[in-house]
C-alpha cells in the first residue's frame, strides 16, 4: 500500500459528524440506557452476568469484589474497574435500589454520599431475586452474542423473571437523551403485568388501580396523582416527594421537627448543613440546633426550635427551600427494539410480557428437545432390559466399544444414541427394580413433552405459565409500599411571622451606606447617644421597625435593595453598621439617597414615588416593590446616562407635590397627574427645566395651600413661605420663582423641606458648625424674598446638611 493510499482528504465537518454519530449510537444503545425488557444497561447486565458465570450467588459465601471486576473487565467491559465496581456498588445500596441485585458486606457508601470501600476491602454476591435475573439463561432463553475479542459470549439481555424496569427503575444521560425512570412496588408492578395479561387493552386508569405510583426506597410522600397519570401516559410527568416529618412537643414549651424519610436520592449530609447554615446565616431565627440521629436502626434528624415558634411553619419553609422537599420528573426513555424510545407504562409491560413469551418459548422449546431426547434414551433402555441376556451376549462378542455400538444397531435396531447409552450403562442399573424407575421416567418425560407442546401450540397455555411464576415471584419476595401517595399537590404558604420572632429594633441607615439594626436594649442603654460612624457621615435614616417588617433603599442609579429587618445585621449602638456593599453588590459611585421602612407591601392606596435631578418624576404601586429574590439592586427607574435619581418617598394621602429647582422654579399640581407605571419604567416629565437647570426638592403636601415649606439657599439663607405662594399648575410647566434674582451672587436653592410650626431646623456645614432654628421664629415671606441668612458660608462653611426635626423628637430628646 502506498501512502497515498494510506491518507485521504476528507473534510473535518465530514469526519467529526461520522465519528461523533457513531460514538453517539454506541452510548447511547450501549452504555447509558437501560433496555425496556430487563431494565439494566450493559455494564450492570455483564456484572451479574459474570457473577452467575462465576458461580457468585446467593446461596454460596461472599466473594472479593476485586476478583468480580477483574472477570467483568477481563471478559466482558473492557472499561475502567472504577466505573465497573461503582456500578456494582450501585447495584447493592439500599437507598437506590428497591430491590437490590447485589448483596455487599462491608462499606458499600452511605445515604450521607460517603464513597464505598476500595473494592480490595468489600465482598459481594449476587441477591436472591438477581437469581430470578438470570433463571433459565443457560436454556438458550435469550440470544448470546461474541464478547469484545471473540473469547467468550455474553448474552445481549437477560431473561427477567420479574419487571426489573419498573421495580428498580433507572437514570443515566448519553448524547441527545436522558433517563429518569423511579423505582416502583413489586407487587404492584407484577400486579400490573398480572393485569395487563388478562387485558390486554387495559387503560391507564385501569392500570393505576393496581400500580399507584412510583416506590422509592428511601420512602417519603409523593404528592402529584395527575403528574404519576400524564408520566404513565406520555412517559413525562413531575411529581412532589417530600420527607416525612413530624412535629412533636418537647420539654420547656418547645417543639422539634423529627425527620425519619427523605426524598429520593437526597444526600442526607448535604441536607442537615443546608439547614444548619440557614441557621448559622439568621436567615431562620426560629432554629435552636439540629442534629443527625441517624443509626442502625433507620434516620433520623432532629431539628430543635426556639421556644414560641411554631414547628409546622417552619418546617413548611424547609420543604420551600431545602432538599425536604424535590421536584422529581419523570423521562421514561429505554432501549425497545434497539432504539431510544419514551416510554409509558403500557408500553413497558407489553415490552416485558413479549419478552417474557419470548423467554418462555425458547426455554420450552429446549426443555422440549431435552425431554425428547430423553426419552429416545429410556426407551432403548427399557427395550435393552428387556432383552438383556442378548444385548449382554452380543456386546461380549463384540472387539471394542465401537464395535458394540455396531452390532447393537444392526442386531436390535437401536440407534447410535441408544447403543452409546446402552453400552455406557453401569452394571449395578441392571437391577431388577431399575425397570420401574425407566417406566416412571418415561411417563414422567412424556407428560411432560404434551404439557410443553401445549405451551409452545396454544397462547392461553403460555399466559398461564408465565402467570404462575409471576405469582410466585410475588409471594416469594414481596415488600410492603415504602412511599405514600397523596392525591393532590400542596400549596406551602409562607407567613413571615412562623419564621421571624417579632422583636422591635432600630434599624439605621447612613448617608454612606452603613446599615444595621440594633436591639432597643442597646439603643436604650446609650440613650440614643453616641452613635457610630464616620466623621463626614451622617444619620439618613432612624425607626424603631419590626423584625417582620421590610427596608427599601433607594441609590442615585434607579435602583432599590430590598432587605428584610430581619436580615439586618445586628449590631450594638456604639459600633459601625456594616456597608451595604458587603450585603448586596452595588456600584462604586452609587450612593443610597433614601431609605423606607415598609411594615407591609399590600397598603391600598399607597405608592412609590421617585425624580430625577433632569425633572422625571413617576408614580408605582406599593405592592409591586415586594420580591422574593434580593442578592443585587433592583430596577426602579429607568434613567438617562447624564441623568440620576434625587428623590424617593412612601406617599399614601398626598394629594399634590411641589418641584422646586436649583434656579428657583417652583411647581405646584395634583398628584394624580402622575400616571401609575410599573416599576422598571422611566416616569413622566414632572417640571419643565432650563438647560443649565436641575430638579433639586420633591414635597408631596396632604392639605392644600395650608402648609409651609422652608426654603434654604446654597448662601446659607433660610425662609419660610406658605405652599399658596405657588399657585396650583399642571404637570411639565416652567412654574414660578420663589427667590428674588439678584444680578450678583444670586441665590440658588439647596433645599426645600415642609414644616409645621412646632418643628426645627438642623444647618451643618462642612465645618462642622450647627444652627438650629425654630420654625416659628420665622415669619412667612413670599415668593419674592430671599429669606435672612442664618449661615456665613463664606466662614462656617459650605452646607452639607439640612434636617427637620419634628416637634415630638426634640420632646423625646
């Protein structure tokens, strides 16, 4: 061969596809799916397989599980040993079969996910209903093909004396398809066969009332009957498993939730630490400790409550969000006629019974050609007996064996099986009583040749057969139903409350961001006093709220965090909050501007209202800033990229607002003429700017022209004027000046805030230098005065902060 002939210039989508396809089918025929008749894929097939061969079963000691996988290796799945013993270790675990194929001693893993022993350490024999696998496999039941390099045969399915598919159930991926079968009930499944025998046009709906839904091996509740029905019909379906969990009552008024069932394939270590972290994290107070009692004698994990908190709302919170509770998704797909096909219950059983007809046939046709066989025998030995003296004369006359053998056929007309038979007969069976056993077995042979020929000539006699054996497979290994099933899927509605002890503390939050919320103990034992932060921060926000209630921050960039109190750290008074950045991921220039504290999401009539420095304003409902998602900001302004977010307030029974800008434009209208958007929109046009201009206040007023508002100037200027100064407008007007322009130094608004008379008013600058002034020492002024100036900017410093103190706060103080 040259070399030419050696390469060949093929394009790489060509052989890439080729391969790939090939691979592809090998996998997925070969390896990941189980084959609808026996239920096992092929590694699991060689195994116990090669057991069988070995002799490895039941009734006979353990053997090293090194020596199986060696021989499967060896003989027949020229694979890794990992992926071999990890198969059979599979094949022997408790918490994954139903009924396992493969008995083990020694560690064989655990429900925690703890790996087997090394394969050197454990022994392993094949299970008393493996035997029924492989029952009748030497009786040529089932087709046997060459293994990889030619030595040996293994059989391409095994003969399954029980649905195995069904009983054991299956899960593997390979390319393109996956597979998620449960485990089921073996009395339910034979049932359903027995059924499906007798009719077998039989429903669905007539099959369930014998197979009621899937069986694990782990038990726990299966809610979900329609989701079992659309799975048996289709071969898709999702049902509900959850654990099954009591509340009891211990001493000290507490409760604890005892868990003895867990969902299918749950690692139970994984679990308890989920548990144990949500604990560890405060996400759920009401946990006092939990521990994993789990021994010999079956699981058990206790979960210990604080007094005063109700178990059963807890654990409905553990089944919302731990593994107690799991989706399970049915995706019945299995190799029928060799091809990936989805399959569903009526289909799985005519699989197994045109199997089981088929193992049945070929196993009578070999006991039939056996018998006769036999028979052929006994007859030419009962014919000898009968002329014994001569058969005796003639082979003593006889050179050798094969010469016997001649003169026997020649002389009595035996045939070259019976003269082989007669001439190997030992002296001592030429007994007088030996001829009544050779009659009983040819009686015995000849009945059993009409009961054979019956089976293999009539249908009705071959449903019969495989209907008794399925019978006696069913008393002989029968379990009662491990799982329950409940009808209906349950609705698990949270309530805050069950979950969060109600405890009032003082949830802060600083221009900063720092935030926290300490305990009323801490914040009454510094009187209020001596408050940590930083030196160039300050307070933005101070309420005594709930545990169970919520906290809504606002930044320049159009978002919100949304944090429970609860999940507030707790920290004393006298020490630093924690920045919100370490709480949830913001921006390095977002800054918060407002904080909200929501006892409630669903207020009538109550709404979100927020700006933009460029005069967008919008209006969303309450009810609507509620989530159950809250690792990062969320969306409440769609804002311009020049553009920021100045202003965010709770308004309830507001009915107008007043925009005042940095040029001293003021706009008074109703607030129903924002429209109610949602709450990622970009708002409506509130105030009509000049280019150079910006929205700098936002008021929402309760009672028309009755309130004041005090409006400070960059100048360190303060004035009281009556909201009636500006009158009432419409929505993106200009509106009025509320300063008089000055040609030098004019005036320009810092803030505007409303006031009521009893209140005061906090100035600091960046000096650090305080003035409080009384609002009542003010007179009103209108729109055309500059107010006095209360702070020599030019001395003090320039403002950094201007606060209302109410009235009832300097009493308190």
């Amino acid at each position: 061969m040259t070399a030419t002939e050696r390469f060949q210039e093929l394009p790489l989508e060509e052989v890439m596809g080729d391969r790939f396809g090939r691979y592809s089918k090998y996998i997925i025929q070969d390896r990941a799916l189980p084959d609808a008749r026996d239920g096992l894929k092929p590694v699991q097939r060689r195994i116990l397989f090669a057991m069988f061969n070995e002799g490895n079963t039941n009734d006979k000691p353990f053997r090293k599980s090194a020596k199986t996988v060696g021989h499967v290796i060896g003989n027949f799945h020229p694979h890794g040993d990992s992926s071999v013993y990890d198969a059979m270790v599979r094949l022997s675990q408790d918490w994954k079969m139903r009924h396992m194929l493969i008995e083990m001693h020694g560690n064989n893993g655990s429900v925690d996910g703890d790996p087997p022993a090394a394969m050197r350490y454990t022994e392993a024999r094949l299970s008393a209903i493996a035997a029924e696998m492989l029952r009748d496999i030497n009786k040529q039941t089932v087709e046997f093909i060459p293994n990889f390099d030619d030595q040996d045969m293994e059989p391409t399915v095994l003969p399954a004396r029980f649905p195995n598919l069904l009983v054991n159930g299956s899960t593997g991926i390979s390319a393109g398809y996956a597979t998620d079968i449960p485990p089921h009930n073996l009395t339910e499944s034979l049932d359903a066969v027995l059924m499906r025998l007798d009719k077998p046009n039989c429903t669905v709906d007539d099959l369930m009332t014998v197979i009621k839904g899937p069986d694990f091996p782990t038990g726990g509740i299966i809610q979900g009957v329609e989701g079992i029905k659309k799975a048996y019909e289709t071969g898709k379906g999702k049902i509900i498993v959850r654990a099954k969990a009591t509340v009891e009552p211990i001493k000290g008024g507490k409760e604890q939730i005892v868990i003895t069932e867990l969902p299918y394939e749950v690692n139970k270590a994984n679990l308890v630490k989920k548990i144990d972290e949500q604990r560890i994290d405060k996400r759920l107070e009401g946990i006092a400790d939990i521990r994993d009692e789990s021994d010999r004698t079956g699981l058990r994990i206790v979960i210990e409550l604080k007094k005063d908190v109700q178990g059963q709302g807890i654990l409905n919170y553990l089944y919302k969000s731990t593994e107690l509770q799991i989706n399970y998704n049915f995706n019945m797909i299995a190799i029928h006629n060799r091809r990936p096909t989805m399959m569903t219950l009526p289909l799985m059983l005519d699989s197994y019974i045109a199997h089981q007809k088929d193992v049945v046939i070929k196993r009578s046709k070999f006991d039939l050609q056996k018998a006769k066989d036999r028979l052929h025998i006994v007859e030419g030995l009962i014919k000898a007996i009968s002329i014994l003296d001569e058969v005796i004369a003639t082979i003593r006359s006889s050179k050798d064996k094969r010469d016997a053998k001649t003169n026997l056929e020649k002389q009595f007309g035996f045939t070259e099986v019976q003269s082989e038979a007669i001439v190997s007969l030992q002296l001592y069976r030429l007994t007088n009583t030996d001829i009544t056993d050779l009659r009983a077995e040819q009686e015995t042979l000849q009945k059993s040749i009409t009961e054979l020929n019956d089976i293999l000539n009539n249908d009705k006699q071959l449903i019969k057969v495989i209907k008794s054996e399925l019978t006696e497979i069913r008393k002989k290994f029968k379990e009662p139903r491990r799982s329950s099933i409940q009808a209906e899927i349950e609705e698990i509605k949270l309530t805050l409350d069950v979950l969060v002890p109600s405890e009032e503390v003082v949830v802060t939050v600083t221009k900063d961001g720092y935030v926290k919320r300490t305990s009323t103990r801490s914040h009454a034992a510094s009187n209020g006093q001596d408050f940590a932060m930083k030196d160039s921060d300050y307070l933005l926000f101070e309420q005594t709220l709930n545990t169970q209630h919520h906290l809504l921050l606002f930044t320049n960039k159009g978002n919100y965090i949304y944090q429970p109190v609860h999940e507030l750290p707790d920290i004393r008074w006298k020490d630093l909050g924690q920045h919100i950045s370490s709480i949830v991921p913001i921006d390095k220039d977002e800054e918060i501007i407002e904080a909200i504290g929501i006892e409630k999401f669903e207020q009538e009539n109550a709404f979100i209202l927020t700006a933009t420095k460029e005069g967008q304003i919008k209006r969303s409902a309450l009810a609507d800033y509620s989530v159950t998602r809250y690792s990062k900001p969320i969306k409440t302004m769609n804002i311009k990229d020049n553009d920021e977010m100045i202003f965010a307030s709770l308004v309830t029974t507001e009915t107008e607002l007043l925009l005042t800008s940095y040029l001293s434009y003021s706009l008074r209208f109703d607030i129903e003429e924002i429209p109610v958007t949602g709450v990622k929109t970009g708002g409506v046009k509130g105030i009509n700017l000049k280019d150079e201009d910006i929205l700098i206040s936002v008021n929402p007023l309760e009672s028309e022209d009755k309130q004041d508002v005090i409006i400070v100037t960059h100048r360190g200027a303060v004035k009281r004027m009556s909201v009636s100064e500006v009158e009432k407008s419409s929505r993106a007007k200009r509106g009025v000046v509320v300063l008089k322009e000055l040609k030098a130094n004019p005036h320009r608004i810092y803030t505007v805030k409303v006031v009521k008379n009893d209140d005061s008013i906090l100035l600091e600058t960046n000096n650090n230098v305080q003035e409080t002034i009384e609002v009542k020492s003010l007179t009103r002024a209108d729109r055309y005065s500059n107010g006095s100036l209360k702070i020599d900017v030019s001395n003090d410093g320039e403002l950094t902060l201007v606060k209302v103190i109410p009235h009832e706060t300097k009493e308190n103080n």
